[in-house]
C-alpha cells in the first residue's frame, strides 16, 4: 500500500553543506559516530572504483535538482511495506538540510549491534545519533522530520552550520547568496537484498534501484548515478563513500 505522505515543510532553512569529505567526516564524530569516515570517489568506471577504500557502507551523491526530475519523482512507484523493513528514512522539511539527511541515511542503516559487526558503524552512548536510532525506531518518516526539527534548536542546526561553513569564513555575516543553492544531496545504502536511494525530498519516499549485495554498495551505486549523470547535461555531481 502507498504510504500517504503528510510533509509540512519547516520555516527553518540552513546552510548548505559542501561535498567534502573532511566536512562529513567531522560532522560524523560531532554527532557520535566514532569510526565513519568519507572519502572522494574521483570517477565511476573500474579502475577509479577500484581506489575506494573497502567495505562502503553508503555513497553520497550531490547533484543539481532539475524540472524533468521532480516529475519522474512524482511518478515512481513506491516501494512495498516489506521490501523496506528495517531501512531507517526520514523526510526533509527543512530547506537546505540534504546534506544532514543524507549522514543520517548513512550512518542510521549501517549501525552495529552491540558492535559485534566490524563493518559496521559504531555510535557513541548517549550521543545525538544513538539517541536518533533509539528514539526514531518506531516512527514514520514524516515523525522522523518532526523529530529533526526540533532538534534543530537543541543544537542539531548549530552543529549543521559548523559544518557548512569555512574555518576561513567563520563569523562572517551570512547571506541570502550563500543560503541560495540549485544542488542536493541524497544516499545509496544496502537493505534487503536491494540498492536504496534515500532522497527526504522524494513524495514516493525510499526508491529500491538495484538488487544489491553488501559487498556491492559501491558499483551499484555507481551504475545507478551514471544513468542519472547520463540524463543531465550539467557537470556538477559530487561522489563520496562513507567507510568504517
């Protein structure tokens, strides 16, 4: 059955994050990751994949929002109830916070169990993103946003915008330019079996694109952003993987 969507968007809007592996890795550890670490993937065919660090447990991709997009978002079909068991996705209210979303996406779908899984992502007790995973278990994705949201004045926003901006440019003034952006971010992780694209903005909500193994994460995701590198004409696509 589709899932009604009931997004309200926030008044908030922050600051856009730059595609920068430093930045995300940092960000990371601010929340309470203790091990995730980005890095660049500087080209899509074998021989550049094959320069990643292994295992990758997410990809993330920025790249421009375009008109004919929104309109296939539109008319993607949703994926069923059972086939998105146990995939942690949360809607985007606020304006310019992909990139948060897209860590969150990241690091939520590859935590450990009692950190039995080398692999995987560990969390610090008592951290923003243990206590992400603990309280959000149980909600919807558009209770997710919420839950973000007020979290926004709780600190999540300030650490956002730590992040976004330059050490070079900090106590700068901010303005409408620098909030202004036509790029966003969304994350390729593994679950069942399938290749999820998590997109908070999407109306259709979490999109399964691939059949996908865990060890696969990387050329599949690779496979499915040349096809939408293909339909595009702008050059303006950034390609990170987040390792353990």
């Amino acid at each position: 059955m589709a899932e009604k969507s009931e997004t309200r968007k926030s008044k908030a809007k922050w600051l856009p994050l730059e595609s920068d592996p430093q930045v995300f890795s940092r960000y990371a550890k601010a929340l309470g990751c203790k091990n995730a670490t980005f890095c660049d993937v500087f080209g899509l065919d074998a021989d550049l994949l094959g320069m990643v660090p292994r295992p990758v447990l997410a990809v993330v991709l920025l790249f421009p929002i375009e008109r004919e997009e929104r309109v296939e978002q539109v008319k993607a079909a949703p994926a069923s109830e059972a086939s998105r068991e146990g995939l942690f996705y949360i809607k985007q209210k606020i304006g310019n916070a992909c990139g948060t979303i897209a860590l969150l996406h990241a690091i939520a779908n590859n935590t450990g169990t009692g950190g039995a899984d080398a692999s995987s992502l560990q969390l610090e007790e008592d951290s923003f993103l243990a206590k992400l995973c603990e309280d959000c278990q149980a909600m919807s994705p558009d209770e997710r946003a919420d839950y973000l949201d007020a979290k926004a004045e709780a600190g999540l926003e300030s650490a956002h915008n730590a992040a976004a901006v330059d050490d070079d440019k900090k106590g700068e003034t901010i303005t409408e330019e620098d909030m202004s952006t036509n790029l966003h971010f969304v994350c390729y992780v593994e679950k069942n079996g399938k290749l999820w694209e998590l997109d908070g903005r999407n109306p259709a909500g979490p999109s399964a694109v691939a059949d996908c193994t865990h060890a696969e994460v990387l050329e599949k995701s690779a496979q499915a952003i040349q096809k939408r590198m293909s339909a595009s004409s702008s050059l303006q696509f950034s390609v990170m993987a987040c390792n353990a």
